[in-house]
C-alpha cells in the first residue's frame, strides 16, 4: 500500500473546478488523474474541449490514481468536513481509502485510464491579466450564446482585437469591452460558450487578483496560481455585429436595473408568464407599463415601475421575460440606459459602462 498527504483545501478547491467542467462525449471526462512523484502531485482532467492541470506539494510515496472526480470530491469534503488540516489518500491495488478528520471512504481506482497527455502546447507566451475583468467580461456575454450548436447559431464566444467579446444567438446579442487588451491575442478567437462558462467559475472559486494568458496553435492557455487550464478554440466567421447594433437611438429611457429585474422576476412566476409588453405613455413619462402575458395572449399581470426619460418617441414593445433578465443581470450601475432603435424598431438596447445588450422584440 502506497499512501499520500494532500493539503485538504487544496485538493477540494481543486476537485470542485474540475467537476465544473460539462462532460461533453470525452471518454474520459468523469476522470480526475493524478501522477504523484517526488513529493509533487499533477491533478488532470479533460472533457475534450478544456483541460484542467492542477499542481501540489504532497508528501508520501509515488504513484499513479485515476478515480472518477465526482466520487473523489464527494469523499474528500466528507472526509474533511468543513475544517482543513490534510487528508491521506491510502492507495492499494484496485482501491484507494481516503482518511481525513471527520471520516473514511473507500473508492474504486479505474486503472485503465492512467494515461496523462495534455494537448495544450507547453511553450505559450502568457501575459498577466486581471481576474475580476476577464471574469466580469466573459460572465457579461454567455448568457446571449447559445448552450449547444444549432443549424443558424456557434455556441462560441467571439473575442476580438483581443479585447471586445460578444455572445450572439438568433434573438439576442451582448458586449462587452475589457478595460485592456489581450496584445497577444490575435484578430478574431472563437472560444466554446462552455468553457468561457467554466472559466468564469474557475475565476470565482479561486478569488485570485490576477493571472496569465496566452494563445498558440488554436489553444487558449489560462493560468491561475497553481491551476492551468487549456481551452481548445474553434474555427468560425466573424458576424458583422457592428451593423446589427443601432447608432442612433429614438427613445432613451433610464431605469433602475434592480428595481426592473425583481419586478420581471416576479411577472415570471406567475404561471404560463412567457412574454412581457413594455410601455412607456408619452403623458406619463415618469412610469413604465409591464403587461405580463401567456403565449396566447392573455394578460396576468400588470404593473409599472419609476423611470427616467432622455429621450422619448414610441415605446410599446413585447420581450420574452427571460431574455430582458439575462441582459440586465450583468449590469452593475444605479441606472441604465434602455433604448430604442432609431431606424428598426424591432428591437431594444441596454448600455451600462463597457457592456450593451440587444434583445429582439417578440411577435404577438
């Protein structure tokens, strides 16, 4: 029997990211690899499209474990608790007994996945990066991409200049613009809206200031502290987002995005709610009608909420609830800005600081 000591938060912190990872079709995605030698364990695991690389010092013997990550994360937080102090990994043909302060648990090693061979390239140039922006920015657009390819729209993330990112599925569009750019980048990188979301989570977990970051050979490499993650960016067209976004604006409303999102939220609730009619009457223009109403058109509920108005021509408009939620969730000041388009009229924009969301008027 071999046997190794992790640092308990380490090697939780470590397993909760790589179970952030969607399992996608990759044989071997359920899997969290380790290769402990000399007192320094590598973690590893891959779903395909991300790899994740974790390093530690531990101490004990040398030897390889491959075990299914969710089973391992599972045991670990129940072997340490809520505490930390370290935690021994009791390695035996077949088996591994994980020992910590609150508990023991016992796991089937799966031998035959012991192979670790990161496709990332190991040569990148990185430039360090601050966290909370690179997280903020890719956080701003997902939720506009699509989950999943379909016939008309990428489940990718577009990244251009290497500092102007935009998500995009058939009814709405998000942007949002990075404080710097990333100078190594080059023109145009399509990164898979799953592993822009896992980014994001990584960012989140780990609360680091910054990182590192780089591209080469259509990988995108991020590393965090003792984390290294590769990204496998796909090949697409660049849409001409530029002209799809409005350049002058007819009406120009201000709104207190709180105050909106609850009041949505709570037309949401209501059963067979699926649209939402905005309206805005020119005589009262301190109040903005919310009509909320099923898809046949039947009305559940009607409310209003305070604005301000800048600008006002015709505001009657109906949105799909849930679209109009996801674009104002990234939105961070008191007040912002909500406006029509001057030339189509089929559609609506919210502008705050570096983000602007688009999102395209339903038909009743």
């Amino acid at each position: 029997m071999k046997a190794v000591e992790f640092e308990a938060r380490e090697l939780v912190t470590a397993l909760t990211i790589l179970n952030k990872m969607d399992p996608e079709f990759f044989l071997g995605s359920r899997l969290a690899l380790f290769r402990i030698r000399n007192g320094r364990a590598v973690m590893y695991g891959s779903n395909g499209r991300v790899e994740v690389e974790a390093k530690f010092y531990v101490d004990g013997d040398d030897c390889d474990i491959a075990v299914d990550k969710k089973d391992m994360l599972d045991a670990v937080k129940g072997a340490v608790g809520r505490g930390s102090g370290t935690i021994t990994l009791e390695v035996d043909e077949g088996s591994m007994i994980i020992r910590g302060a609150t508990g023991t648990f016992t796991l089937e090693l799966l031998e035959e996945y012991l192979d670790i061979n990161p496709s990332a390239p190991g040569n990148v140039y990185l430039e360090h990066f601050p966290a909370s922006d690179l997280a903020r920015a890719l956080d701003s657009v997902v939720s506009a991409s699509p989950k999943k390819d379909t016939h008309s729209s990428k489940a990718v993330i577009h990244i251009v200049n290497g500092r102007v990112l935009y998500g995009c599925d058939n009814y709405r569009l998000a942007r949002y613009e990075m404080k710097e750019p990333f100078i190594t980048f080059p023109e145009h990188v399509c990164v898979p809206t799953s592993s822009a979301k896992f980014i994001v989570d990584t960012l989140n977990i780990l609360g680091d200031e910054g990182g590192k970051i780089g591209i080469m050979d259509g990988v995108m490499v991020v590393e965090i502290d003792k984390l290294s993650i590769g990204i496998k960016c796909e090949e697409c067209a660049l849409p001409a987002f530029g002209s799809i976004l409005a350049k002058e604006y007819g009406t120009v409303i201000f709104v207190d995005p709180r105050v909106f999102s609850d009041a949505l939220r709570q037309g949401k609730k209501i059963k067979k709610v699926k649209y939402v009619h905005l309206e805005v009457d020119p005589g009262k223009a301190d109040k903005m009608k919310l009509d909320f109403r099923d898809e046949g058109g039947n009305p559940k509920l009607l409310t209003e909420i305070p604005i301000k108005v800048d600008k006002i021509g015709k505001f009657n408009k109906a949105f799909n609830v849930k679209y109009i939620i996801d674009a104002l969730r990234p939105t961070r000041s008191e007040a912002v800005a909500m406006c029509c388009p001057l030339e189509d009229n089929m559609s609506i924009e919210i502008l705050d600081e570096r983000y602007r969301a688009l999102v395209m008027e339903v038909t009743t």
